[in-house]
C-alpha cells in the first residue's frame, strides 16, 4: 500500500520532539487529544518505514509548508518585536532539517512539484466545488500521481475528499487522518 503524507503529519510528529515550533500544534483535532495525534503520526511512520508491504511519499512543497508554517506562528508572537522579521527566519529555517532528517529516518520518498502537477490541479473540477486551495491541491494531485492508496492529512478540506477520486491507476483514493490511516495498514 502506498500513502502520501500531507505536511500536516511532519507537524504532528515533530511537535512533541522539542523544537521551537511545538506551539504549531496545540489543540485536539476531531475528538483525539494532541497527545494522541502526535503519538498516531509516530506509529503511522514507523510502521511504514519497517514494512515490506508499504512505502510512502510527499511532496517538495511539503519543506516550504513546513517552514512557512513556523514562520508565520513566531512572526505573530513577534509583533511589535523591533527587527522581528530579521530574527524569526533563522528560528524557523531548522524545522526543515528537521523534517529532513523524518524523511531520511523513516525512508519516504520527496516527489517534485512538477509543471503537469500544476497543470492537472487546475483542470480538477473537484477541487474548485469543493473550494480546496492550491497548497491542498498540489498535494492531492501529487498524491494521485504517485498512485497514493490512502492520502495522510489533519486538512478537513482533503477529508471531504475521501473515496471521491481515483488514483494513476484508478483506485480509489481514501483521504485519511493518521488515526484512521493506522487502522487500515
């Protein structure tokens, strides 16, 4: 079986290892405490990355969501900080290597963001109907591209997109958080 992770499950793992962007995630997330989300990103790695049966993917983009996302959380916590803007990006840049590192330890593969990507996300009427922006787009598009069975995400954008589109090779494509992702691997 092949997953794709959404940046949101990079999130919710490194989040309780301590860096600074551990107010990223503070809240529960569809009944299940932040201890259990972190605790279920873990488990769904480890499990992928020690078994003959899957393999899992992301995207490029998923290094600039990432960052982006602790940018923008120490940027508001630095208002009215003076030279705030010079002083953040250094604090936010070590996520990646963070990240970087999770990739390595846990073997997924990194897909490139291609033009056709791009081309295919604006010629899915889904995501229009469903308003799903671009950043999500890429990521569902890059997940059908892979030929993802199961689409890993905390986005309640792409969980309505559960069982409504096919992958590369016309399976279905299930758009899971990893509490449910851990249930069917």
């Amino acid at each position: 079986m092949k997953l794709y992770l959404d940046t949101g499950l990079f999130i919710d793992y490194l989040v309780s290892r301590g860096h600074s962007g551990t107010g990223l995630r503070s809240a529960a997330r569809r009944g299940r405490a932040l201890a259990a989300i972190c605790s279920d990103a873990e488990l769904l790695l480890q499990r992928v990355a020690t078994s003959t049966k899957h393999q899992s993917a992301t995207s490029v983009l998923s290094y600039y969501e990432v960052e982006e996302a602790l940018y923008k959380q120490l940027a508001t916590d630095a208002k009215g900080v003076a030279q705030a803007a010079a002083l953040v990006l250094p604090v936010a840049r070590p996520i990646v290597i963070q990240m970087q590192m999770v990739i390595r330890l846990f073997r997924i593969d990194v897909v490139d963001l291609t033009a056709s990507t791009v081309q295919a996300q604006l010629l899915q009427q889904e995501m229009y109907l469903r308003s799903i922006r671009a950043a999500d787009s890429l990521h569902v598009m890059t997940a059908i591209s892979v030929g993802a069975d199961i689409l890993v995400s905390g986005d309640d954008a792409i969980l309505q997109l559960d069982g409504v589109l096919k992958n590369i090779s016309g399976n279905t494509l299930r758009c899971l958080d990893s509490d449910g992702a851990l249930r069917l691997i």
